[in-house]
C-alpha cells in the first residue's frame, strides 16, 4: 500500500513545512502532490497531517511513516550509489571551488557526509577571493565552482542549488530599523561592510545599489562572518549578507535586519561544472547531497 514515492513526498513535506515548497523540491505540482498526499490517506483510512497548520503538524500516523522514512530512504540512497560505483567503477577528482565567504557553514558538511561515501574520489577545496575560478574550471584545474554570479562559458554548465533571500543587518537601535524595508538611497550615508571581494561580483551592488546610481558614504571589508557581525552589532557599519547565515545572530537579538527593496534581493547560488562531468555518477551524488544537507539545515531558503 505505502509506496517508495509517498515516503518521499512525506519527508519532503517536512523538510520543507509547506506543500508549495515540497513540490518545488520533488518536481510536481502542488495539485499533483496534494493528490498523492489525499490517494495515500485514502489507501490507510486515516489522516497524515492536519490542514492549514504551520509549520505541519503531522499526526501519530504521519509520524510513524516519517520514521520509516527516515530509515528507508537513506537505505535506497546508499545502495543506488553502491550500485552506481560498482557498474561503473566510479573513481575520479573533485576539486572544489567557492565563491560565497558564508558557503563554509553547510559546505564543509557536505564534504565530510560525500567523503565517508566516496572515499575514492580525490577531493580538494579551495577559495576563489584571490583568484578567478570559472577560467580554471574551464582549463581543467578544478571541477567544480560555488558561484553566485553564473557567466556565459562554453562549455560550462549551471546547476541551481538553492534560492536565499540577501538582507541588509544593522544594530539593534539603528533608525533603519523603523523602515519596512532598506531603499538604495538609504544607504548614502552608510559605512557598507563587504566580504573582501570585487564590487562587481557583490549583488548588494550589481543589483540593488549600481542600479540607483547610489554609493555608500564608505565601505570596509572581512573575511569572516562573525567579525562582521561584531562590527555590526557594535554599530560600526551595516551589511548584506544571506538570510541563513545571520539567522542565529537575529535569534539572539544581537542584530537587526531588514528587506532590500519592496519586493526583496533574492539571489541563487550555482554548482558550475564542466559539461562533459555533470553526469558522472559521484558528481550527482555530490550536488544532490549538497542539496539534502542545505535543505534541512539552513533556515529561509527556497528550491531555486
């Protein structure tokens, strides 16, 4: 009666805590899933969730198919892969670049879950503050580069990872804190705290500030997440930064945050690849790791 396919849709639907996003997330219409969801309860005589609750509220029913779940799928996962390595004899490299200063926070998992199951693939990591890594990408020098600013290469292809929402942090007393949301002109006055990176390769900039022909009374820049945080909340400047990598500062009322514009600065993050690897069984196994840990863990994303 329970299906492999209703054990999926279940998980996704708490994972993701709407039926919007769990769609997104398994490829189906909302009315599709809803549909499967309603023909599963119907098959059981009983409930799996009760309506219109946020987050989900899933009944003892709901839960113990969750728990077999979570002991099935992991299981179907492992022996695909096994499988995989053994039809194809899957060895290779997987060097890695990335982009995004806050991207340490689910990537280092990420590689440590991809290791312990491909102990086979060489891998490395490496950052690309210094130096430009989709021309190493497409020389062969690396495999693989976390980007959020996607260009035009032949021979490259983007894989969306996930959607994040890039908000504008501040003290807790700061006046902008009485706004709705931050207007580019908002910001003349401000001292804008960056990572060290180029202004063109900065959404705050590309996106929101450059397009109002507006500049910040200053910027300074660091590496590190937690050193910007110090700075904001000590009230030395104000920053764009993703929504998940500030979300345990504003829990701790040490921040504040606003939206960029009316409508917010949304912003997606992408695996570059070469053509000729994104197929490669490791590689998929990879990007789809990549994408179950950010799920679950990160806060205010959405399926891109």
């Amino acid at each position: 009666m329970v299906e492999f396919r209703h054990l999926k849709t279940l998980a996704a639907l708490r994972d993701a805590g709407s039926l919007v996003e769990a769609a997104d997330r398994i490829h189906l219409t909302q009315s599709a899933l809803s549909h499967q969801i309603k023909d599963l309860e119907d098959r059981l005589n009983c409930s799996l969730f009760i309506r219109k609750t946020k987050p989900i509220c899933f009944t003892s029913a709901g839960k113990r198919l969750l728990a077999l779940a979570d002991e099935l799928l992991p299981m179907i996962r492992n022996a695909e892969r096994d499988i995989a390595r053994l039809a194809g004899g899957e060895t290779g490299r997987l060097n890695i670049c990335i982009e995004c200063h806050s991207c340490f926070d689910w990537l280092m998992p990420t590689i440590d879950h991809f290791r312990h199951n491909w102990p086979e693939v060489e891998m490395d990591l490496s950052t690309g503050f210094s130096f430009l890594p989709l021309p190493a990408l497409a020389r062969g020098d690396l495999d693989l580069v976390i980007t959020s600013d996607p260009e035009p290469k032949a021979g490259i292809e983007y894989i969306p990872l996930f959607s994040y929402e890039s908000i504008l942090v501040m003290h807790t007393k700061h006046p902008l804190t009485h706004q709705r949301c931050v207007q580019p002109s908002d910001l003349k006055s401000e001292t804008l705290i960056t990572y060290p990176v180029d202004q063109s390769r900065l959404d705050v900039f590309t996106r929101f500030l450059d397009p109002a022909g507006v500049e910040p009374n200053h910027t300074r820049t660091s590496e590190l997440t937690v050193m910007i945080m110090q700075l904001v909340a000590s009230g030395r400047g104000v920053s764009a930064l993703p929504n998940w990598a500030v979300e345990e500062y504003l829990q701790r009322n040490l921040v504040a945050a606003k939206p960029l514009g009316e409508k917010g600065l949304w912003c997606t993050l992408y695996a570059a690849i070469r053509e000729e690897q994104v197929q490669a069984e490791f590689m998929q196994d990879f990007l789809n790791t990549a994408r179950d840990i950010t799920f679950r863990n990160l806060p205010g994303i959405k399926t891109a």
